[in-house]
C-alpha cells in the first residue's frame, strides 16, 4: 500500500494520507489494467500488418465513481476499430460494478512512402519506396519493412511521399488480351508447352481463358510470370 501513497500526504497527515491513497489506488489498477490491454492490442494489430517501429501514446478517460477494488480487474475491448477512440469494458468482481474507459491512442509506425512521383501500372522497385515514421490509422491497410510492396503497381498515379497503401496497390498486368503467351502443361515431371492466345487480361495468379494456337482449344490457365500460363484443364 506504502508504494501508492504520496509521501507529501503521508508525513504531514498519515490517516488522511491513508485513506486518499485507496481510490488512487484503485484508479491507477484500473487504468493500468485498461492501458495494458490497449498496448497489446494495439501491437498485435501492427504486427499483423508487418509494421515496426511503434510509438503508442494513450490518454484515458476513466467511467465515473470508480471504485476501489480488491480483486483484479475484468478488462475487454468493446470497441477497437479506431485507433483515435476505443471502448474498453472493465469490472469490478468483488463490486459487482462495470463501466467503460474510452482509450484515445495515437499510434506512429515505420510504414512504406513514394520516394519520387509514381506512374500507375509500374511495378514497384526497391529505389521506389521510402521508409519513415507516419500516424497510422488503419494498419491492415499499409506496409512494413517486413511486407515492402515490391513488384505491385499503383492502380493511378502517386506523388512522392505519399502512403503506399494496399488498397491504392494491385498485382501488375502480365498479360493483355489477344496477347501471345506460353501455355505450359505439367503432370508427373514431364512440361509440354504450346503457343497461346490470351482471351483476358491477367495478373500473377489469376486464372483466364486462353486459346491453343495450334488447336483452337480454348482453355482455363494461370497467369504466371513472364506471359507464362500454367494449364487447368
């Protein structure tokens, strides 16, 4: 108890000191309790989205008549969907009592930007990206050194310094429609390939129909790299 109570209070007042010290007490276990939860959610969610780095800064605003609390306190995220404004229940056990903190986080990672001006459809490269400490908002959606977008293509043009954000990003056009490609076949080790005609646009991935040059057939087929097809049928 001695650790909570304010030495100013307790050398000149030691009774009334005593007895200020029980809702601080009671308070900070609360707030702790809220804040701990709030970090590791917070971290967890920047984790999944490859983000490192993190400066979390919280301000907590407490439920009214916070009481004092014996047993450790029940905590749960009613409402995390915005860093800027987060619900969290907490209770009370021995009370019986609840009530809610609103957690105002502001959240800075490590995330990706445009080092210059960026052309749409360009597939991204290691010179195209810059690395500095943003706000972030919407994690999900923005990558970390661990996820750098190499390879994807803004869907329209970029100004430097802007975020790269993954919704803004897609998987560059590797074949276009009426365009040659190689359709390949393998089955047991053994590659047959034969010329092709692209009946769609396709990215790495995706599967469109193609036409055998040789056959007329037409086929399903998966975009690989290189305007290679990769047979499905």
């Amino acid at each position: 108890m001695a650790k909570f109570t304010k030495p100013r209070y307790t050398q000149a007042w030691p009774l009334l000191g005593l007895l200020l010290s029980l809702p601080v007490q009671a308070g900070n276990s609360a707030e702790q309790a809220v804040r701990q939860h709030a970090v590791q959610l917070i971290q967890q969610r920047l984790s999944d989205a490859g983000l490192g780095q993190a400066d979390i800064r919280l301000q907590l605003l407490p439920p009214r008549d916070l009481p004092a609390c014996v047993q450790a306190w029940r905590v749960e995220a009613t409402d995390s969907r915005a860093f800027s404004r987060m619900r969290f229940s907490v209770g009370c056990p021995d009370k019986d009592w609840s009530g809610d903190y609103i957690v105002r986080a502001s959240v800075n990672a490590r995330v990706a930007s445009a080092a210059r001006d960026l052309p749409a459809g360009a597939p991204l490269q290691k010179e195209d990206i810059a690395w500095s400490q943003r706000p972030v908002s919407e994690p999900a959606d923005l990558f970390g050194a661990s996820s750098p977008p190499l390879g994807l293509a803004a869907r329209a043009a970029l100004s430097q310094g802007q975020l790269l954000r993954r919704k803004q990003l897609q998987a560059p056009l590797l074949v276009k429609r009426g365009g040659e490609v190689r359709i390949v076949a393998r089955q047991d080790g053994i590659e047959v390939s034969n010329a092709g005609e692209a009946l769609a646009n396709g990215r790495k991935g995706e599967v469109i129909r193609v036409r055998n040059v040789a056959s007329g057939k037409v086929i399903s087929a998966r975009v690989g790299a290189d305007g290679e097809v990769e047979a499905m049928d």
